[in-house]
C-alpha cells in the first residue's frame, strides 16, 4: 500500500514539474513577443530587379512597432495588391529589431511607344502582360513602337513570347525594335530589317530568327513566309 502510494506521489510530481516547466516556458515565450526590445524599428528594402517603376510601399510602415516574432506573408499581402509589378516579397528577421526585404517584381520586357493618340504613351510592358505608364530612359530594353491601329488584345502577350524566347539566344535584346504599323510588324536589328508580317506566332518566329542570328549575320533583310519560314537577302 505505502509502495503505490509513493508511486502516486512521484507520479504527481512529475506532472506537476512538467506542468510548472510549460506554464514557465509560455511565459517566457509570451514576454519575449511583447518585450520592446523585438519589436521592427527599422527595415532595409532592396528591389532584386532593376525598375524604375515607382513603388507604393506606404502599407510597409505598419510593420514599424510590431513584435519581429509575428511578422509573416500576411504583412507583405497588401503591398503586393497595391503593386501589379511585384512578384514576391521575401523577407529575412535580423534580430532583435531589423528587417531585410527583398521585393522581386516581374521582369521588364519592353519599352512601348504608342501614338495612336495626339499625346504619345509610354509604357513598360513587364513579364506579367502589364504595362505600366513610364517615361522614364533608364530602361535597357528593346523598343516596341505603334504607329497605326487596331491593336490585337493578345498583342502584349505575343511581345512577351518573342523577347522571352529570344533571350535564350546569344543576342543583345535591347538592340531589337519593333513597329507595329496596324496590320503588319517590322523590326529590326543592328541593320538587319526583319518583315514579321501579321504580329502572330512571334515566339516562334522569334525561335526562327534566333536560330538564324546564332549561325551568321546580316545586315540586309528577312521576311516571314510563313512562322517558320523565311527568306534572307543578306
């Protein structure tokens, strides 16, 4: 009798520790996400792609005076909305009270000049489909030009197929331009004139041109019989 009752009293101690070992270990926890000393006073942003798109980063402000221990995605959810040009928004905890956060926004693809309209628009074309109004010329990247209407709703995405296809290729994108005259595309490149014909199928004519600027140069004029035919004079 006296055996299992010792037994007991061990029993309940030990519960009893590990219940003081959690109930302290809580606290702990609990002091630690309120104490002033984790709480965000300052953050670093660093965009990894070079844009000179400007950014909405106000939201970014209310992370200011929260316990770094809470800071998750849902922070960062409000600045990607704000900004149809951000990707993704990762960040990394320098305790005990800085952040590091690297914005990555989708890839700029091409600079649009339309003038279709009394005032010219400038626009970014970004990997995404979007464009983004910019005047701006620190962009290094190839120019599309409209100078005549209508436009295909599927225009923009035909450009982002064909520079995102040409750029698996040894080539210097931002030395392609391209114009759009309202029915047929023409580009060219270092003195090359290309005649796309109807602005379709441009990934794969963008795989023919490709090809063919790997294996020789020229400095004359290729055009399109069909998406993947062509005939040169060089």
């Amino acid at each position: 009798m006296y055996d299992q009752f010792e037994l007991v009293q061990k029993r309940t101690f030990k519960t009893f520790l590990n219940f003081s070992f959690l109930i302290l270990l809580l606290i702990l926890i609990f002091f630690t996400i309120l104490s002033t000393k984790y709480r965000v006073t300052n953050f670093e942003i660093k965009r990894i792609e070079s844009s000179s798109v400007v950014l909405n980063l106000g939201s970014l402000e209310s992370i200011k005076g929260e316990s770094i221990w809470l800071v998750n995605e849902s922070d960062f959810e409000k600045a990607i909305k704000e900004n149809n040009t951000i990707e993704n928004i990762i960040f990394t905890k320098n305790l005990p009270n800085s952040l590091l956060i690297e914005i990555k926004e989708f890839e700029s693809i091409a600079k649009i000049i339309d003038f279709r309209n009394s005032i010219p628009k400038n626009t970014i074309l970004f990997k995404n489909q979007l464009e983004v109004e910019n005047s701006s010329n620190d962009y290094q990247l190839p120019l599309v030009t409209i100078t005549n209407g209508p436009v295909a709703e599927n225009f923009s995405g035909e450009l982002v197929s064909f520079f995102v296809t040409l750029k698996k290729y040894n080539l210097n994108i931002s030395d392609f331009s391209l114009v759009h005259n309202g029915s047929n595309l023409i580009g060219e490149f270092r003195g090359l004139s290309i005649y796309f014909g109807q602005p379709i199928d441009l990934g794969t004519k963008a795989s023919v041109i490709g090809d063919f600027l790997s294996n020789k140069s020229c400095s004359g004029e290729i055009r399109f019989l069909t998406s993947e035919e062509i005939v040169s004079n060089c």
